[in-house]
C-alpha cells in the first residue's frame, strides 16, 4: 500500500482523507480473475433476467468492484464514494417502498377483489411509484449530506467491495452518534414503516384465504404470495444484519457476505422465485429433481 493513499490533504468541511482504498473481497492476486468472471456471470444473469426491475444496488456496485479487479487499482475518490453510497441507498429505498406496494398490490386483490380495478388503476400506481422515488431520494440525499459532514483524517482503508455508511462511520475521526441516530430514524422510517404495513396487509390476506372452503382455491392464493414474500424476507433480513450492527469493526467480514447476499444474490434469484408460480417451470423443475422426462 503507497505511502501517498494515507497523506492528509487539505479539503472541503475539515476532511484531510480525499480517497479511499476498497479492499474488495479477496486479497489473493490469483484469486481475482474467477472472482471477476463469477460476479460478471452473477450481473449478467441478474440484468438478463430482471431486464429493467430490481438491477438498480447491483449496477451501483458490482461494475466498479469488476472494473478494480481490471485495473489492480483499489482507491475510490472520496466524491466518487459519496455518489456510490447516495444511489445505492436511493434505488435500495425504492425498492422498499415498491416491495410494500406489491404487497397491498396483494391484499387489494385477495381481500378488496371488486374494487381492485379502482384501487389500484394506472394513474394510482403512477402515484405510488412517484411518491417511492421521491422518498427514496430524501432519504438518501439526507444521509449522504450527513456523511460529507464529518471528518475522515485516516486511516482509509474500507474492508467491503462498495462505500457505505457502517464502513464510513468506522473510518470518521469526528463523533458520528448524530449520524447514526439519523440513520436508526430514517430506518425506522424507510422500513419499519413498510415492514408494518406489509405484515398487515398479509394478515389480512391470510385471514380471506382461510376463509375459501376449496382447499386449490387456498393453495392458489397463497402461491401467489409466497415468492413476494420470500423476496421481502431476504431483501429486510440482509438489511437489518447490516445496518443494526453498527460499530462493530469484526463484522466487517461477515458484512462482506451480507453485501453479496443483498447486492447480488438476492436480484439473481428474484426471476427465479418469481417464476417458480409458474405451473410450467414447476412442472420442468419436478421433472429435473425426479429424473423424468417430458414426452409429447
């Protein structure tokens, strides 16, 4: 590591560090090129099967991670940093708010099936998607404002593969209680808030489908929610890991996992969870596990 990636120079609001050094995943030079080729496969598979949904935290972090392993260059310009950290948390609440409104997307047309096409009609989904965006970007926009608020004077190293605000914390030299006080309110905010309302809005869905006496009518409904919540378990369950377990500078390994989880491993599987309600691919994959074949 260059002695000049640790000299403090002078900039903007007290902060002396003016990049950083990603550590990325592995430290072993060999290792790299498989690395390289198994998350440029992960990000093509995940952009071809999502195609224009859910490929937002991914392509904010996984090209630049793809693009270090090239070039053997490791530093991450300090604005550069800040830019990661605010889209990654703008499409990542995006996606909160649109996981909470497939699921009142669910109750409206389980519970409220005569008044769906009303409910949920093109001008209120415009409205639902806007209000997400809009959200979103408050949220992120405040936290990467906080963040560029404190001092950073060394060291710089970051053991993750992206910039974001547990990492930055560790690395400020100026007290960041009020940072993480914003970041445990937002939170509460961008997902408590959607985690409640999903959790209702599933209660009241298993309340009507208990009431269908036709046990295939039962197991219908429920598909139709099960892959929504298998994804919403993943995507808040790598969340809270990360974000609730602040200032503890032996995680930062385990977050490393948690990040390839959430980041990548979560958008690859979503197509496939999805379409497993499909009788089709049900069918294909009981035919692969049991060794039959289809016949004409």
């Amino acid at each position: 590591m260059s002695e000049e990636l640790m000299e403090p120079a002078s900039g903007v609001n007290g902060t002396t560090v003016t990049e950083f050094i990603l550590l990325g995943l592995v430290e072993t030079p060999g290792l790299r090129p498989a690395v390289f080729v198994l998350f440029l496969l992960a990000y093509l598979v995940t952009v071809g099967g999502n195609l224009m949904l859910d490929i937002g935290c991914i392509t904010v972090t996984v090209p630049s991670m793809l693009g270090r392993l090239l070039s053997h260059k490791r530093t991450v310009p300090y604005a550069a940093c800040l830019s990661q950290l605010f889209f990654f948390h703008q499409l990542a609440g995006v996606d909160c708010f649109l996981l909470t409104a497939m699921a009142y997307d669910r109750f409206l047309a389980i519970c409220r099936p005569l008044t769906y096409s009303t409910r949920m009609s093109p001008t209120v989904q415009r409205i639902l998607v806007a209000v997400s965006w809009a959200c979103a970007f408050s949220n992120a926009l405040t936290h990467t404002i906080a963040i560029s608020t404190l001092n950073f004077c060394g060291p710089s190293v970051i053991n993750h593969f992206y910039c974001d605000l547990p990492q930055l914390f560790q690395l400020s030299c100026s007290s960041t209680q009020l940072n993480e006080l914003l970041l445990f309110g937002l939170g509460v905010l961008m997902a408590g808030a959607p985690v409640i309302l999903i959790v209702t809005s599933y209660i009241h869905v298993a309340a009507a489908v208990l009431r269908i006496r036709s046990a295939e009518g039962r197991k219908k409904a429920f598909s139709t929610c099960g892959s929504h919540l298998t994804v919403v378990g993943i995507f808040y369950g790598t969340g809270v890991f990360s974000y609730m377990r602040l200032g503890s500078v032996e995680a930062s390994d385990k977050d490393k996992g948690v990040g390839i989880l959430n980041t990548i491993i979560s958008p690859m599987l979503n197509p496939l969870i999805y379409s497993l309600r499909n009788p089709d691919v049900q069918g294909a994959l009981r035919r692969v596990l049991t060794g039959k074949r289809a016949f004409a």
